[in-house]
C-alpha cells in the first residue's frame, strides 16, 4: 500500500494532513490522520485550521484530526487473488471459467 494514499492539498499544492497507515495481520488497514501546519511556508500559506470555533483554537502541527471538511483520502488497495471483486472480474470477463469452477466444486 506504500504509496497509494492520497492526502488533501491546498491550492498552492501543500498536503494539509499527514497520514500514517499500517496493514494489519488480519489484513485490515489502520489510517490515522494528523494535521499539517506547513510551518516552513510564509505565516499567511500556513495551514492554520480553527479547531474550536468557539475558542478560536486551532489545531497544531501532528495533532490528530479529521480530514478538511469538503475534502477525502484516495487510498488503492491490492485485493487478495480470492476476494469477492477478483471473483466476480473473473465472471465478467469469461463467465464459462466461473461455470467450470463452480461445476467442478458440486461434483
């Protein structure tokens, strides 16, 4: 999966979040998110996200913390070779294959 996460940018091209993730034994993927200040930019390019509207807080650089609102992480995924999507593109692109398979399991 190294590579295949895709963070939210500003309009200058800056990612706002990091993003940690880990495949788990069972398979499963942990994504935590963190907030990005982009500290090294001129203070007016920061990411300065108000994370208390009514304190005026606003997040700080790692700090955990859901995506911008309007915006969404792209993750691409290798399925397992059995899984129920490899499966059914096996139907679609040679249905008679599945037959096959699924004759040879009832016999």
């Amino acid at each position: 999966m190294h590579g295949g996460i895709s963070v939210p940018r500003d309009v200058n091209g800056n990612e706002l979040v990091y993003v940690d993730d880990k495949v788990l034994p069972d398979g499963a993927i942990e994504i935590k998110v963190t907030h990005r200040q982009n500290a090294h930019m001129p203070a007016r390019l920061q990411n300065r996200r108000i994370k208390s509207q009514d304190e005026q807080t606003h997040y700080t650089d790692d700090e955990a913390c859901d995506l911008p609102a309007g915006t969404r992480l792209d993750v691409r995924v290798q399925m397992p070779e059995d899984s129920i999507w490899n499966r059914k593109q096996v139907l679609v692109s040679d249905p008679q294959q599945e037959h096959s398979a699924t004759s040879a399991v009832n016999k």
